[in-house]
C-alpha cells in the first residue's frame, strides 16, 4: 500500500486529494495546524467520530513552518509521495499578512523539500502547489510554463519562490520534485472569503431572507476557473510520472465575475444586478485582468482534461448552499 502525505489536508484541495488517493488504495497522512478549534470539517467524513486516526486516513498536528517537526513526520510515516498544499492563499489577506504569509508560502515550502532531501529517502515523489498568480500582469495571454513570472501581490510572490526551490532541488539533489502552476479551482469546499464562494453563499443568504445585498470587489475581472475535483487529479498524475515536471493547469477558458454571477443567480431565475453592490474596499492595490491558462503540456505529457464545466460547477454550489440554509432546492428544479 503506498503512503501519501499531505499539507494542508484540511483545506479544499488537501480534502479532495485525500479521497483521491483514498479511493485509489493509498494510506494517507496529513498535516493540521494546531488551533483552539480543529477545523477538519472538509475531511471527518474519512474518519471515525472524535477520532484523528482512520483506517485510511491519518492526522497529525504540525506546521510547515517548523522544521524538526517536518522531518520527524517523514521519518516516521516514510510516504512515497509528499504532497505540499499548505499556504495561507486569499490574496486580498496576503497584503494585510505578507509576512505570515511569505513564511507559510515561500519558507514552508522550501522546509518541506528539506526535510524531504534531509530524509534520504530517494525514493520519494514531491509535488508543491503552485498558482496562476505567479503570472501577474503578465501582458501575455494564455499563459503557459514559458510565461515570465510577474508576482502582484506577496501571495503570488510566496509562490515564485517556492517554483524556483522546487526546480533547484529538482536540479541539484534530483529530487522527484513537480510545481503544479494551478489556475482557479473552486468547489463548494471553497473557502467563504474566495469571490465564487462568497456569491453562491450571498445567493442563499439572499433567497434565505437573511440578507438583500452583496458586496463585491471588480466585477470585471476575469479568471480561468476549474472544478477543484479534476485538479487533484491533475496533481496525482503528475506524481505518477517518470521524470518530474512542471505543468500548467487549466481549462483555457476566461470567464469574468459577472459571468459567474450570471451563472449562479440564473440558476434561481433572479437578476443579480438588483443585489450586488460594489465595495471600493474589496478591491486589491494591484489587480490582475485576466488569467487564462494553456495546459496543453499536461493533456499532452498525461492526458489530463477538465471534465467539470463552469455551469456544473456553480450548480453544485449553489446546491450546497442552499442546503444549508435550509431551503428545499426543489422549488427551483435543481
């Protein structure tokens, strides 16, 4: 049985790759911070109630930040595959937090090559989750492995960071290393404050009758969005390689906030216009325009495709939060 270990397992990405490999016949371990309330509500449906330890799925406290921690955990479990995902990721945040930031993103990720290199285990396969926002303003559009990086904001710069220890590592040691350059990914997983979740969640507040108007940043930016299910996917395959790589992720489709909120009001039959308010304060310092990615390396390396449309996507979002919010999602044919 082959083992995994995965930062961040508790977040979106880390709770899907964890069913991923789950299903696949893995044992998998993960890492979570330790905190006055454990937040591991993506992942406790693989786990015995009140219990950190499953029979497929094993949790430990410990922080990427933290070195010696780091390398006892990899000692201990001895994985094949090391799966970085942790990182504190909403940009609007990393320009409040750029130093907490930079020490999880860039730091953490450079921590955990370490511990990998320092283990001695050649064996082991590292895949470190990378993001489109390494591209920035780019001024080139798709973009793909060759784009110049052009970080706007200290998430981003995190990122570039941890890009470059991954291809130096990969280079110098000949670790199994992969960077996963990710374009948006969401899910009903998606964390509250990520503009895709705040709609469909705004959306049900609003049919709810617990809120009339939703606040947003740039209605007109425009991202390159992809279901988390089919990335993890991706972050799998790349793992499964010969010879490790570092692959674009995305659909190559651009899609604007508004066409979002299109998407997911007109599943209701309601006019979003009348409920959305733009806020001066959501918006970034620097914002990027548009993000489009071009993974035709990965669909060719791998044959990997997204399956998951935008609609679909947003369906099974506004779905869950209507659930939620104890609304009977029949009334509107869903």
């Amino acid at each position: 049985m082959k083992k995994a270990l995965i930062s961040g397992i508790s977040g979106q990405d880390g709770s899907y790759l964890a069913e991923l490999l789950i299903s696949k016949g893995y044992e998998v371990h993960g890492i979570v911070r330790r905190s006055s309330i454990l937040n591991i509500n993506r992942i406790d449906h693989l786990l015995q109630p009140g219990e950190m330890h499953g029979e497929s799925l094993k949790l430990y406290f410990g922080d990427v930040t933290d070195s010696s921690r780091l390398a006892d955990l990899i000692d201990r479990i001895e994985p094949e595959e090391v799966y970085n995902l942790a990182a504190q990721s909403h940009v609007n945040i990393s320009f409040h937090e750029p130093i907490h930031t930079s020490e999880v993103v860039a730091l953490g990720a450079l921590k955990m090559l370490e511990a990998v290199r320092k283990s001695g285990a050649s064996h082991i396969r590292f895949y470190q989750a990378t993001t489109s926002e390494v591209f920035g303003n780019a001024g080139v559009s798709p973009q793909d492995e060759h784009t110049p990086f052009h970080p706007d904001n200290p998430y981003a710069c995190g990122k570039v960071f941890a890009f470059h220890q991954v291809r130096l590592y990969r280079e110098a040691y000949g670790l199994h290393a992969s960077n996963g350059i990710l374009f948006n990914h969401e899910s009903p997983r998606r964390g509250d404050n990520f503009v895709t979740r705040k709609i469909t969640r705004g959306l049900a507040r609003i049919v709810a009758g617990r809120q009339n108007k939703l606040a947003l940043g740039n209605l007109d930016a425009r991202r390159d969005w992809g279901h988390a299910k089919d990335y993890v996917e991706a972050m799998w395959m790349m793992m499964q390689q010969a010879s490790s790589d570092d692959y674009v992720i995305a659909t190559g489709k651009s899609h604007s906030v508004r066409d979002f909120l299109d998407a997911s009001f007109g599943l209701l039959g309601l006019d979003w216009s009348t409920h959305v308010v733009s806020d001066p304060e959501l918006l970034r310092p620097v914002d990027v325009n548009e993000f489009i990615g071009d993974s035709s390396k990965a669909r060719q390396a791998f044959g990997w495709e997204p399956r998951i449309s935008l609609r679909e996507m947003a369906r099974e979002m506004v779905i869950t939060d209507l659930l939620h919010e104890g609304i009977d999602v029949a009334q509107f044919g869903l």
